[in-house]
C-alpha cells in the first residue's frame, strides 16, 4: 500500500487530494478506536487481530471497483486503516500479554520485524505490477495485497490464546474514558502522535516525491529502493539492538530514536534528480529512527496499563498515531504543493524533533517531583 499515493494520482487527484484522502479517511478508525479497544479486552486479541485481517481483505478488493476520485476512495481507504487499526492494536495487546513483563519491549520490537519485512517485499512487487499505471496492474496490486493477507489470517488459527481471562469491561464508550483516566501514561502520549506525523512521509508522501522529483536509476522508480534502505536497515538494528531498552531503559533507545528520524527527514532536502542515490541516506535513517522509536514508545505507553486492559492502552497510543497522520497529511499536503517537498520533509522532523524535546523535559519534571 505504499503506492496508494499513485493509485489516487492515477485515478485524477493532485497532491492535496493525497493529503486528504489519505489523511482524512484514517478518521474512521481514530473514531473507532475506544470501541475496538474494548472489543479486544472483552473477546480477546487474537480474534480481533483476525477480523482485522479479514477486513483488510474486503477493502483491498473494493478498490476493484473505483473508477474515480469520490465518496468510495474513501471509504475504500478507510477500511485498509481501520483494518490496519484492528491488526496493530491487537498485535500489540497480544504480545504484551503473553511476554514477560521484564522482556515486552523486546517482543513488542521482534513483532514488529514481520512489519519490517513485509516494507522489504510491498514496495518492490509494486513497481513490478506498476511498470506501467493501467487500471489492470493496479487491480493485480490489490488482488496480491489481499491474498497476501489471507495467510496470516490462517496462521493465527495455530498461534495460542494468552492465558489472562478476557476482561468483563463495559463496551460504552464512557468506560473507555474511564480507564485511560485511571491509567494517564502522560507526555508520551505526544511522541506517539509526533511518530503518526512521521509516517506520512514514507507511507503517504514518499512515492509522489519521487514521481515529481524524477527520481530514477536506469529508467526505474526508485521506490523499491527507498524501502530496502528504510525497511533493511530497520530490520538490522531492531535484532541487533533486541535487548537494548531492557539494558539501558525504553526511554534513552527512544530518545535515539527521535534525533535519528528528526535527520532523517532534514536529510530529503538534499535529494534530486542529478544524485537519486542520495535517498538512499534519508531512507536509512528514517528506518533505523522507525526501528527504535515505535516499540519503545509503545512498550512505555503500555507501561501504566494493567495486563487485562492492555486493549485499551494499545488503541491509546495507536489513536494518537491516527490522530498525528490525520491532522498531518492535510497540512502536510498543502505545504508541499505550496512550498515544496524539501519543506514538507524539514515540517516533519522539525516536529519530530520538538516532540522528542517535550518528553524529555516532562520525564525531569516528573522525576523531581517523585
């Protein structure tokens, strides 16, 4: 799905239309979010996480049937986000909830490996099926993407359900609330939203940065490329670094984290069609800055929630991420069209960045009244 951007370009929408769409139709699952959080802690992680795959299937191939841009592109796109929601939130309750306490940073990192891998396959296979934009090689690309899907839908019929009894929690939005309340995990909160900024770049933007910027090694788009840099280095330090925050502590690995993908982003500003190489630096360090902040920031979200409504602190910090890329991508989009990429690119770490300056100075702060 990384080149939904081309799919919108394709069927007539301009950079702002991306912006939009792509921003705008994450709403339903932001909106979504409290109720599927109760849905996870009242019947159980592993059967959301399915129904989110299911999900995903059926609006990949409802993209069979657009023709332009209007009413079902968004809620065409809305239902891979919402599907996505599902998956991620209770991807992460479930290994949260069958890991040792001491080591959940960790198996929240090695989880997201899969991820990782699949940024290494996408990217590439689509430039294979979009050598040439035709409605028929964008309908290979969603029929791949769905069935794709279908097989971990299968595997996880074989994965074990965690030992913890599914909490009897209220499926009222109020009881939501209620327990996000109790269970406050503070100025984290912020780096979670920060990081749904970051991702608007390589999975909403990259790809009409690269058309419009002509990049190209031998006649051929460089978003493959793009996504071998940010994915293969990701996957490298994510292993190698597995044990890193159960040593030195998920806020230092963070913290990391944040500064590399801040450089990363800067870094875009130096890439063009005279030196398409260059991408590849950008590329990397937004990777290695993925691989570091999103279980951290996770496992420290997660943190002040008990292990039976872990659904809840799972959509917490995954609505902030919805709620960064839903008021990025619009603003995002106009600053590009306006301004350039180069701008769009420097917004996003400069946000990044600050985020990351925030939290630190509210970890003081809460120390020193501790």
């Amino acid at each position: 799905m990384a080149h939904y951007a081309r799919w919108i370009e394709f069927l007539g929408g301009d950079l702002r239309q991306v912006g939009l769409i792509m921003g705008g139709s994450a709403t339903a699952g932001l909106i979504l979010r409290p109720w599927m959080a109760q849905w996870i802690n009242r019947w159980g992680s592993r059967n959301l996480w399915m129904a989110g795959y299911l999900l995903f299937i059926l609006a990949c191939l409802g993209n069979l049937l657009i023709t332009e841009v209007g009413p079902a592109l968004y809620v065409a796109r809305s239902g891979l986000l919402m599907a996505a929601a599902i998956v991620f939130a209770s991807g992460l309750t479930y290994i949260s909830q069958i890991a040792p306490e001491h080591r959940r940073t960790e198996a929240i990192g090695i989880l997201g490996i899969g991820g990782f891998i699949g940024m290494l396959l996408g990217p590439v296979l689509g430039d294979l099926f979009l050598s040439e934009r035709t409605q028929e090689n964008f309908a290979t690309l969603f029929w791949v993407a769905a069935a794709a899907n279908a097989i971990p839908t299968l595997g996880l019929t074989l994965l074990r359900p965690p030992k913890h009894h599914n909490a009897s929690t209220s499926l009222r939005l109020g009881a939501f609330f209620q327990i996000v309340k109790k269970h406050w995990p503070g100025a984290i909160l912020l780096v979670d939203f920060a990081f749904g900024v970051c991702m608007t770049g390589p999975f909403i933007f990259i790809a009409s940065f690269i058309d419009h910027a002509s990049l190209a090694i031998m006649d051929r788009s460089v978003i493959g490329l793009f996504f071998l840099s940010y994915a293969g280095l990701a996957i490298i330090v994510r292993v190698s670094s597995r044990r890193l925050p159960d040593r030195v502590g998920p806020a230092k690995v963070l913290i990391a984290g944040i500064a590399i993908m801040s450089a990363g982003m800067m870094g875009f500003a130096w890439v063009t069609a005279e030196n398409t190489w260059v991408i590849l630096i950008p590329a990397g360090l937004t990777g290695i800055g993925h691989s570091l902040m999103f279980h951290t920031m996770t496992s420290l979200t997660l943190a002040s929630f008990p292990t039976a409504v872990r659904g809840t602190g799972s959509s917490l910090a995954l609505m902030m991420l919805d709620l960064g890329t839903i008021l990025g991508a619009p603003v995002l989009g106009w600053i590009g069209e306006i301004y350039g990429y180069a701008v769009l690119f420097a917004t996003i770490g400069v946000i990044c960045f600050m985020s990351g300056v925030i939290y630190v100075i509210s970890e003081r702060k809460n120390r020193r009244v501790d």
